[in-house]
C-alpha cells in the first residue's frame, strides 16, 4: 500500500488514515464503496488512490 501512496505523492500514514476514515463512514454511507469515497473526500485525498488503497487493505 505504501508504493501506490507514493504514486499518487501522498505521506505513508495515509493508508492507515483512509481506513479508519472509511470505518467511520461505513455506517452513514449505502456500502463501503460509498464510504471509501466519503473517506477521500474527509482526508481531501484523489478518489482513485483511495479505492486502490482500500483494494489491497480489503
């Protein structure tokens, strides 16, 4: 996870800051897709780094 951080010049700390974003929105959001997106846009990080990230964390 820590490579595809880097890709999209994001800190290290940032895989573990988006899941417990999403965690956080798994109960307001439709599924965890949802969340996900709702964790990128809390943390103001790019959509695609974050579904890759919350794939390889799943």
């Amino acid at each position: 996870m820590r490579a595809i951080a880097d890709d999209f010049g994001l800190p290290p700390d940032t895989p573990a800051k988006l899941m417990a974003a999403t965690t956080r929105h798994l109960g307001q959001q439709a599924n965890a897709a949802d969340a996900v997106l709702a964790a990128a846009t809390e943390l103001g990080i790019d959509p695609a780094a974050a579904v890759k990230l919350a794939a390889l964390a799943g």
